[in-house]
C-alpha cells in the first residue's frame, strides 16, 4: 500500500508553495533552487494525475483538488513531525536548547546562566550562538532569544526586554579625553559604531542637541556621526571601547556589567536613546506549556526582573 505514497521531498515543496502561494518564497524556505520546487511539484501532480496549481502570470492559486490536497498534507506533515519530535525527545528530555545572537550570548545571556542551571539541574543547557534565525521547526532549538521588531513568521514571540544607548568608554579614555564634561565634547572623539544599528550616532547627537557644532573654520556642520571604526557586532564595538579604543554608542543590555566592573563609564547616563529594537524570547507554536520552554521563561522573567531593577 505504501509504495503508492508520493515521495516525500514532492509533498514537502507543495506544502511550501500552496501555503505561501509562490515557488520562489518556497524554495527559500526549503533551502533549494526554484527549479527543485517546480520539479517536485510537477512530479507530485503526475504521481497523482491532477493538476495541484493554476501557473499565472506572476503567481501561482490552488486548484479546488490541490486545496483540498493541501489541508491533508499539512495535517499528516504536522502529525509526522510532532511524533518524530515525540520519539527525539525520549533521549532528550533533559536537553534544552537556546538559540541566540553572538552580542547578547557573550554580555547579557551567558554569564547569566549558571544561576539557570543552578535552578534547574535536570536540564542540560546548550547554547546555540548564532545571529541567523534557526528554524524551530526543524528541532535545531527548543527557543530562541531574537533582537528585532517583535513579529517573526510561524512562532511564537514574547518580548522580554526593550533596551536604550547611550555612550561609554573606559575610565582612561574619558580621562585623556579631559573627562568629557559636555556632550559636544565628544565631537573630538574617535566613536565606535555598530553596523546596522538604527539607533545611531546622528540620532543620539541630535538628542542631545549636538546635532550641529561650529568647527571654529567656518559654517556649522554635521556633527561626527558618521567617522570612526564600525564593527559588525555590538559586543565587538564595546570591547574597543573597553580598550580605550574610543566611545561606542553602547546597548543597555550589553554594556551594563562592563558598567557595573567599572570596565565602562556612560558620561552622560541621562541622555538614552531609545533602540528601535528589544529582546523576544520564541518558541514553537504549541510549546508555549513545553515544561523547558516554560522553565526558560519563568527563569527569564526572574532576571530581567532583578536587571531593570539594578539588583542584579
């Protein structure tokens, strides 16, 4: 009977593209060429001797059969993951995997988790330091912790934290610098910048009035915001200033126990920039009750906790 079964690669790209409705955004999903989709798909169709998409101009609709198809496959694909996921985390239960970013991994997240472990010592923590979003889907992680906007496509996202910026160096850099009394001071500064970051120099330099300064040669001009050293890592940027490097406009997750070892000192503490992006823990839609997803978020929530409040 089950040798009449289509092979499993055709129904895996006809769930992609009839759930997203185009064969490009499925093979990006699947990791493979267009030309794969489209195969697999025409594979499938004479397998079954039905035609499963109407091929338009620039889109791809449903056939009434495909549609009805659809539903199906979908719910077999999703009963067959949930089993194999069942039947992986017999050996695994104990295991639990957090995906994160290189920045909050190395400042925030890391030098946190002993007291996680302490908490629950059934569980063996991994941490998965990557700043590519994994596919919970695939089991390569039970959560992810993610900066961005809050919104990501087929999971879950609870926001666990905001975060502001604001400058910092070391201690000897604002020394030598004459101790940088006044933002305006920091227009004879090297700064340090995170690519990418929205939350910018120019932005900061216009909040705190500084946006325009008079260079003594002439008209005013555009304040520093776009010189110095840029670094593709925020956590990178705050080890040059922990250097002596110059300033770097530094996130308040990442650079508040640099600032409590006296590593760093933030000159102008009152003058924070609210970042265009905070911290969302994710997980896999239905895992929200997962006894080490729900573990994680109990324990999260305890920190961030003690972290807004300076008790950490």
């Amino acid at each position: 009977m089950f040798d009449r079964l289509p092979p499993m690669q055709t129904l895996r790209a006809f769930e992609a593209a009839g759930r997203l409705l185009s064969m490009t955004l499925a093979a990006e999903e699947l990791h493979v060429t267009h030309g794969a989709v489209s195969r697999h798909i025409k594979t499938l169709e004479n397998h079954l001797g039905v035609a499963l998409f109407r091929r338009m101009t620039r889109r791809i609709v449903l056939t009434e059969a495909g549609a009805v198809f659809l539903v199906a496959v979908t719910r077999l694909l999703g009963e067959l993951t949930r089993e194999a996921e069942r039947l992986r985390s017999q050996d695994s239960v104990a295991r639990l995997t957090i995906s994160t970013s290189v920045s909050f991994a190395s400042k925030w997240l890391a030098p946190r988790l002993h007291r996680l472990k302490a908490r629950h010592p059934e569980l063996d923590i991994h941490l998965d330091v990557t700043d590519a979003n994994v596919d919970l889907d695939d089991g390569q992680a039970d959560a992810a912790i993610r900066y961005g906007g809050g919104h990501y496509p087929r999971v879950l996202a609870e926001r666990i934290l905001e975060e502001t910026v604001t400058p910092v160096c070391s201690p000897d850099y604002r020394a030598q610098m004459g101790g940088l009394p006044f933002p305006a001071s920091l227009v004879a500064c090297t700064l340090l910048h995170e690519d990418r970051m929205l939350a910018n120099w120019e932005q900061w330099f216009a909040l705190a009035g500084v946006d325009k300064v008079r260079s003594g040669r002439g008209p005013a001009y555009r304040g520093p915001a776009y010189r110095g050293p840029a670094y593709s890592h925020g956590s990178m940027a705050i080890e040059a200033a922990i250097r002596g490097e110059g300033v770097a406009l530094g996130r308040s997750a990442l650079v508040a126990d640099d600032i409590a070892a006296g590593r760093l000192v933030a000159p102008f503490p009152q003058l924070r920039l609210k970042a265009e992006r905070g911290y969302d823990l994710v997980y896999r839609i239905g895992n929200r009750d997962d006894p080490k997803v729900r573990a994680l978020r109990d324990w999260l929530a305890d920190e961030i906790r003690l972290f807004v409040s300076g008790a950490d």
